[in-house]
C-alpha cells in the first residue's frame, strides 16, 4: 500500500505547536473533545546525552492531533490538567514515561498498548505490527531513530510522529474487548497501575561495566583505566548534552585500557 505517512503529510496540517498561544488553543481542542487521550513522544536518545522529549504527540477523538514542541514551554503541566483524570494511552509506556514526567505530565490512569498486545498472547507487539494486525493499516518506521532535537522537523517527519497516536485510540480499543473476552481485563488493569507505580529512572551504578569489549580487559589496572575514560566521556558528554557513542566509540576505550598506552 501507499506508506500511511505519504497520505498523512498530504494532508498539509502538520503544525508543530511551540509559542503559548498554540498551546492555549491546543487546550481548547483537548476540552473539546472526549474519552481517552492517545499520547507519545519523540526523543534523540542516540543524538543526546539526555533522554528528553523533543516532541509530544496528542490525538483525542472529536480534538484531532496536536504536535508540540516541549522544549520552547519547559513544562507541559497545563495539558496534563486538562486530560488529569482521563485514560491515557501509550505504546510501550515505560519508555515514554520518563521524559513524559520531566515534562509534568503523568498519567493517573493508563492503557498501553504494548503491554495489552503481551497479555493476549500475541507474537508480534511492536506499534507498527500491532496497527496492522488490527486494522490493517500498515505504518513506515522511518524516522524512529532520527535525531529529534534538530529544528524544524521535516514534514514526513511529522507525519510519522502523528500516526504515532492516531491510530491508538481504535487499537486500544480492539485490544480492551479482546481482553474483556479473555477475562483479562482486571489482570490488564492491575498490570497498567504497577507500571504507573514503578521507577523507571534507570539503574546509575557502574554502568562503565557494561562498555562493549570489556571481556579483552584482564587487569585490575585495566579495568581502572577504562573506568576512568568512561567516567571522563560521560562527565563531558553530559556537559555538552550529547551522546557518549558520537563523542568516543565504546570499542576505542577498550582498546585505549587494553594496550595501556604511556603518553
């Protein structure tokens, strides 16, 4: 079929809200219209130091679709009064949260879509695999490890960015009464709120043991080197919010801790 995202660009209403004014009217849609919120972000995590959202998709049924540019806004709290105690829906819910909270915005009730898919049984719980098993849409993952942060944001872009949450109010939707009909449904419930209940900043202890190649290093001295150049490209590429990789390979600090060097 013709890629989803080609139709969707056509459609030529692709703004990306980022001035208080767009966020004012954005508001607005969100009151008007009803039922659960579909939500998810766009983040650079292979470009960035940071894991922030770069983008906040919305879609809402009698809303439409609304891209907002966290970054101009700093917080995002006033969408997050406005949908408070709404369901919101979201793909693999544990990635997104994160940045969702650096932005104020946290579900008090969730679905996710990924999680539901598990639940079922089902082989294939990807956004895109999900979408087309259901609905027989088939969606282009293009653009999902593209850096984010850079501006603007082309059109095709934001065209993916927005089937991101279109579709997720209908696939919710299908996967609730699959699992009422599997008598899922609390399990589901249950699930959803200890991923709500979880922290999910991830695990900060001595993550320079995880460097790729550290089984060549065999001496403690070896070991410390490689600890130190890590710790030194982290302090650095956190400093300048960029992602370690893309300032020095794993693979070279194991090989600078490897060989030693003495100058």
């Amino acid at each position: 079929m013709a890629a989803a995202d080609d139709r969707r660009a056509a459609e030529g209403d692709l703004e990306v809200i980022d001035t208080i004014d767009g966020l004012d009217e954005a508001i607005g849609r969100l009151l008007e219209g009803d039922g659960p919120v579909a939500i998810d972000t766009e983040r650079a995590s292979g470009y960035r130091y940071s894991d922030r959202a770069y983008l906040v998709q919305l879609f809402r049924r009698g809303s439409g679709t609304m891209l907002i540019d966290p970054i101009p806004f700093g917080t995002l709290a006033p969408i997050g009064e406005v949908i408070a105690d709404e369901e919101w829906i979201l793909h693999a819910a544990t990635q997104d949260l994160p940045s969702l909270r650096q932005i104020d915005l946290d579900p008090v009730r969730l679905f996710d879509t990924e999680l539901a898919a598990r639940l079922l049984g089902r082989a294939h719980v990807g956004y895109g695999a999900v979408v087309e098993e259901l609905l027989g849409v088939e969606l282009a993952k293009a653009h999902s490890a593209d850096d984010w942060s850079q501006r603007p944001l082309p059109a095709s872009w934001l065209a993916y960015a927005a089937l991101d949450v279109e579709y997720l109010v209908d696939v919710r939707d299908e996967l609730a009464a699959q699992l009422r009909d599997d008598g899922k449904d609390e399990w589901a419930r249950q699930e959803f709120a200890d991923v709500l209940a979880r922290d999910l900043q991830p695990d900060r202890g001595e993550r320079w043991r995880r460097l790729s190649g550290m089984h060549q290093l065999r001496s403690p001295r070896q070991l410390a080197i490689a600890r130190e150049l890590w710790l030194a490209r982290d302090a650095y590429a956190r400093e300048v919010d960029r992602a370690p990789g893309r300032i020095v390979p794993d693979r070279s600090l194991t090989a600078a801790a490897k060989a030693m060097p003495r100058s």
